[in-house]
C-alpha cells in the first residue's frame, strides 16, 4: 500500500472540500434569499441550477466520506489504515523519512525534537472522533443520501437535513485527514479539533461578490 497520506487519500479530501464549498455557496444563497425574499434571482434557472448542483453533491459527497465499505477511500478506511500502520507514525520512522526527503540527520532530529510519535491511545482517540461523527451521519444524513442514489430507500423521507449538521460532519472529517497528514509529515501530535475548508475566505469573497450587485434590486 502506499504510504504517502496525502497522495493515498487525495480522493477523500476532494470529497470533503467539495461538501465544504458546497455548504458555503448554499448557506450564502439561503441568507441572501431569507433577506431578499421575492427577489428576481429566484427566476433564475442558472442559478437555481446550481443551487440544485451544490445540494446533490453535498449529498453524494457525505455517502462517499461517510462510506463504511472496506475498499471505499472514505474516513473509515483512514482510521483503519491508521491503526495497520502505526509504526510509520513513530518519531524514528518520520526522521527516516525527512532524511530520505533530503534532509540531514541533524536536521531531521531537530525538525521532530518535541514529538515522541502518535500511540495507541491518540489512534483510539481518533478513532472515537470519527465514530461520532459516524453516528452522527447515520442518524441525520444517511436515508437522505439513499435517496439521492436512484432512490434506493424508496419510502425515505428527506430529514429536513440543516446546513450546520452537514458543515459538522465535513469540518470533522477534514479534522481527522489534517490530523493524520500533519503527523506523518509534520510532526505534529493529533488536536482532534475540526478544520473548515482551507480557502473559504476566497471562495465567501467571491460568493459575495456575485450576491452583492442584487442586494439592491429587490423586488
């Protein structure tokens, strides 16, 4: 298997951000639309369009990361590559591969002089984080990504899912992808924190820049 996390799991986190951008464009549309209630852009099919776009792949993207599968690359598959490959989180195993990056030895032991390496416990830590998550998905999210797959759950109604639940589990998963990049590359010890989409400054600027010409032409 290859070892390199991010170019293993590149699929996983282009899912993720893919939820992540999707909420972002669906949370601004939903403001603006709250306060501009009648407004003309609601006759617009391109954006109505892509508003329908960004719903389905928030959808399909949570029943990709959420995935219990054993093939699938999904947050599941990661902790249990996680836990198959512990030792490549030791200290000795990320100085052996700083000096095979191009680092010196020297400058290897320095780069990891505060991490004595990711054990068992921090793994199972994690671990808990993504089975909350994972429950969190079962009960909230998951007959609605049935139905979005040609309606395998026929008789499934949509759950009135909110924005904040979908945001959670996309922020949660990145948590955990970030938390196992950053040791295996960074030295870094596991915040079991979440991690918001990395550019969501630009992409809410730029959101609201598209908003912000209609905000005056209300009807």
């Amino acid at each position: 298997m290859n070892l390199e996390v991010g170019r293993h799991f590149s699929a996983l986190t282009t899912d993720i951000h893919q939820i992540q951008k999707s909420i972002l464009v669906l949370e601004a549309a939903n403001e603006f639309f709250q306060e501009n209630r009648y407004h003309s852009l609601l006759r617009n099919d391109f954006l109505m369009t892509n508003l329908d776009a960004n719903r389905i792949a928030a959808i399909i993207g949570l029943g990709k990361v959420f995935d219990v599968n054993r093939k699938a690359h999904s947050l599941s598959y990661l902790i249990n590559w996680l836990r198959e490959h512990q030792a490549e989180f030791s200290k000795e195993a990320l100085i052996s591969r700083k000096v095979k990056s191009g680092s010196t030895e020297d400058e290897a032991v320095q780069y990891t002089r505060d991490f004595v390496g990711i054990n068992a416990q921090q793994v199972e830590n994690l671990a808990e984080v993504q089975t909350q998550l994972q429950t969190l998905y079962d009960q909230k999210a998951r007959r609605l990504r049935n139905q979005a797959f040609a309606h395998r759950d026929r008789d499934a109604q949509p759950p009135g899912l909110e924005y904040d639940i979908i945001s959670t589990l996309a922020n949660g998963a990145l948590g955990i992808f970030d938390d196992v990049f950053q040791a295996y590359y960074n030295a870094r010890d596991f915040s079991l924190v979440p991690s918001e989409y990395p550019w969501k400054t630009d992409l809410k600027r730029d959101i609201d820049a598209y908003f912000r010409p209609h905000r005056d032409q209300r009807i």
